[in-house]
C-alpha cells in the first residue's frame, strides 16, 4: 500500500488549459470528492469508493475544504495509491472545492460524489454505462427515478421546483437538476466556463450543459438522505442562489 498523494493549495482555483489525456485501451475515472467536515462518515466512505467494481480504472480526488475537524487526518492517513488529497486553507464552498478537484482530474471521465454516502457508489457503473457505449456525454444519476428515502418534504419541494424551472428556462427534460451525481466526459468539462462556488455549482454547469445542446442521459440511482443533525450542509440561502444562477445563465445565452 502507498499514502495518498496530497496537494496544498492556498489560492483560488483558477482555470488553465491542459492537455487531452492520451487514450488507452483501459479508461480511467476520476471521481472527485469536496470534503468539508465530514469526519463521522468520510472513513467509510472512502472504503466504500474502493471496493466498486468498476469496468475502468479509478482515481479519488479528495479536496479538504478547510475543515476543521478531523477530515484531514483521516484523508492523510489513508492509504491507497488511487486517492490524491487536495487541501484548502479556508472554506471556500463545494463549487470552489469541486473546481479545484477537476482541475487536477486525469481521468476520461469525471465524476461528483459527496463525501456522506447519501449516494450510493454502488451506482457508479450504472452512471458509467450510457458514456461507455457512446450513447452521450453527460450522465446525471436522478433520485426521483430510483431508490429515494429520507428526502424532507422543504427539499423534494425545492428540488421538484428548481427541476421545473430549468425545465422552463432551458427545455430540459432531466428529472433530477440538483443531483450530486452528475458524470461528465473530461474534455467536455474542461470546457465549460464554470465560476460557481457553492452549492449552485448544480444549476451553472447543468443550465451551461443545455445551453451547448448537450444530451443529458438520467438513470436511476439510490438516495438515503440525512438532515441536519447529521451535517447536512445545504439550506434556504443555497435556494435561491440556485434560482439566480438559473436566471443569470438563461440571461447569458447566446
């Protein structure tokens, strides 16, 4: 076994051009992971990334941040070869962290899993199989069309709204705009012009994915939720952040 490679960056992301990765006959994934205070799930989670079966190869890239409890030690002291660790030095939000994660992303294929296992990575395959066969580019993994369990009543509301609207702005079809789950063909990704550093990470990059024209493939995934009691981040300010950034990219269309 090898430790994690770690990387600490104190500056913003910044975007930059870098080359395609070469293609080889053995794809590879790279699953990107924003870390920020998830201690009393991050452990398992991580053992539970590694033992998917997958038909590529894997890499976790982890972003601290700026945690503040142990998230940190327990991302440095793991050990395995396919996880990088990136660290923050302040709490920049899961879009920042998520910028920063593709930034360094070497895979063909990338990949949003949050650290809580709220998503299953059990679904990983299912997510893999429509951009293995060629049949899209983005693969979004919807909870309304799978396994759904312990979503509040304020967040299937939300969720079902902030759907509808980028349904309205957009023609958009997809059930499900606010998953985590959304699986992008890397040179895609690299392409889109994303500033976002919350949590409407969500809606920028699915209203700058329809704006292009691109086919967003849904399947079915599983969803346990938590509240928060458990670390749920994510709450009414985030909302309407979404509902602005919606409205911003509709204005920006060309």
């Amino acid at each position: 076994m090898h430790p994690a490679s770690r990387i600490a960056l104190s500056a913003p992301p910044t975007p930059r051009a870098k080359p395609p990765r070469a293609r080889t006959e053995t794809l590879l994934l790279s699953v990107i992971v924003p870390v920020y205070n998830e201690a009393d799930t991050l452990l398992d989670a991580l053992k539970t990334f590694l033992q998917v079966d997958l038909p590529t190869e894997l890499e976790i890239i982890c972003v601290d941040d700026g945690s503040t409890d142990a998230s940190l030690e327990i991302l440095s002291g793991f050990q395995d070869p396919r996880l990088r660790v990136i660290t923050s030095d302040t709490n920049r939000g899961k879009g920042a962290a998520l910028r920063l994660g593709f930034l360094e992303a070497g895979g063909d294929f990338v990949l949003v899993q949050d650290a809580d296992l709220e998503y299953d990575p059990r679904d990983w395959p299912e997510l893999l199989a429509p951009v293995l066969r060629g049949d899209t580019r983005v693969v979004y993994g919807s909870r309304f069309l799978g396994n759904r369990q312990g979503m509040k009543t304020h967040s299937y509301l939300a969720n079902r709204f902030l759907t509808l609207m980028t349904k309205v702005l957009f023609g958009s079809g997809i059930t499900d705009m606010e998953t985590c789950y959304k699986l992008i063909d890397a040179g895609l990704l690299a392409e889109l012009p994303l500033t976002a550093d919350r949590f409407d990470f969500e809606p920028q990059v699915t209203a700058l994915l329809l704006r292009r024209g691109e086919r967003i493939v849904e399947v079915p995934i599983s969803y346990d939720g938590r509240d928060k009691s458990e670390g749920k981040k994510i709450g009414f300010r985030d909302g309407v952040d979404a509902i602005r950034m919606l409205i911003r990219c509709w204005r920006e269309r060309s």
